[in-house]
C-alpha cells in the first residue's frame, strides 16, 4: 500500500502558523496589561507620596507657594492615573480580542488536526484490509494446492 498522504497538508501548516502567531499576539497583549497596571500603580504611588507631602504642609506654617504647587502636581498625577487606567482598559480590551482570536485559531487547528487523525485511521484501515486479502488469497491457494491429488 502506498504512504499516507493527507491533502490538507498546507492548510494545516498554515492553520498552525495562524495558531502560532495568534498566540503570540496574545503574549503581547497580556505583556501590554502588565505595563499599563504598573503604570497605574505607580500614578497610584506617586499620588500617594504628594498626599503625604501635602498632609505634612498642613502642619506647619503655611506657604501659599508650596501648597499651589502641590496642588498642580497632585492634579497632574491624578490625571496621568486617570490616563493610565484608560490605557489599562483599553490594554484589557485588546487583550480579550487577542484571545478571541487565539481561540479561534485554535478551533481552527483542532479541526483539521481531527481530520488528519480520521484520514489517517481510514488509511491505516484500508491498508490492513489490503493485506488482509493478500493474506486470505496466500492462504487459499495453498490450501487449493494442499487438495489437488498428486497423481
């Protein structure tokens, strides 16, 4: 019997390099999620030393100077934080897209996968049958050859 040949080779070597790089993109996605939360608890952290710098003011003489400058800078951070949550959710946003699509590919994959296995069965099936029937005719003729009388 000849060798095994499934047809849909290339679609399956294409399918897992759109796997492959759907997976990938995902990475960078989540690598994205993770800076941007950084980001965000570093707004967050910077904002909370100007809270502690500003509560210190309060106790001792007051500088108008100091306290609208603080006040700049703590408006100036809450609004990188605010900056740094959209981009945390816009970062989460695509990151569920790449997802979807990691899913989906893979689906994909799994589909031709599948249809290999089953080409494959149906080969190795039909190539045992063949030498099955090499066997049962093998088997016949010596069988015949045993009958014939010798004369």
């Amino acid at each position: 019997m000849k060798r095994f040949r499934f047809p849909l080779r290339p679609v399956a070597v294409m399918r897992a390099d759109r796997e492959l790089r759907a997976r990938e993109a995902l990475a960078a996605a989540i690598e994205g999620v993770r800076l941007a939360q950084e980001k965000v608890l570093a707004a967050r952290g910077r904002i909370s030393g100007l809270e502690a710098v500003m509560r210190a003011g309060r106790s001792g003489t007051f500088r108008a100077a100091e306290a609208v400058a603080a006040g700049l800078a703590y408006r100036r951070e809450c609004g990188a934080e605010l900056e740094a949550q959209k981009q945390l959710a816009g970062a989460h946003a695509a990151m569920e897209k790449r997802r979807g699509a990691c899913i989906e590919a893979n689906r994909d994959l799994k589909v031709i996968s599948k249809l290999e296995e089953k080409a494959r069965t149906r080969h190795r099936d039909e190539s045992q049958r063949a030498e099955q029937v090499e066997i049962d005719e093998i088997a016949l003729r010596r069988s015949a050859q045993r009958r014939l009388p010798l004369s």
